[in-house]
C-alpha cells in the first residue's frame, strides 16, 4: 500500500484499515504458530502497512477543539 493511496483517505476510513491490518496480522501469526503459513513475505508486507497507515494518520492536521 503506497502512501498516495491512504492520503485521500479519512480518519474514520483509515482507522478501519488499521484494524482490518492488525487483524491480518494476527491471524498470519496464529498461521505461522500452527505451521499453515504459505506465503511468509506477507506477514512483513501487513507489517509495513500497518507503519505506513499509522504514518498517514500521524501526519493529518490536528481537529481544533
């Protein structure tokens, strides 16, 4: 996932995309735990996903209150 694909996106969007990864790479760590994991680059492609969306969200402007 490239940056220029989460920039458009909103807070509420990316925060579903977060969660959708984390949940990703729970389940490829309970694959890899129980010796079902077949492709093992996506496990740190779902990593570096996860970093770039946590990026995009860090960098968005502050809501003034």
């Amino acid at each position: 996932m490239k940056a220029s694909d989460l920039r458009p996106k909103t807070k509420d969007q990316l925060k579903e995309e977060l969660g959708n990864l984390r949940k990703e790479a729970f389940n490829l760590r309970f694959q890899k735990a129980g010796g079902q994991l077949g492709k093992t680059a996506r496990t740190r492609q779902v990593r570096r996903d996860i970093a770039a969306s946590r990026r995009c969200w860090a960098r968005r402007p502050r809501a003034k209150e």
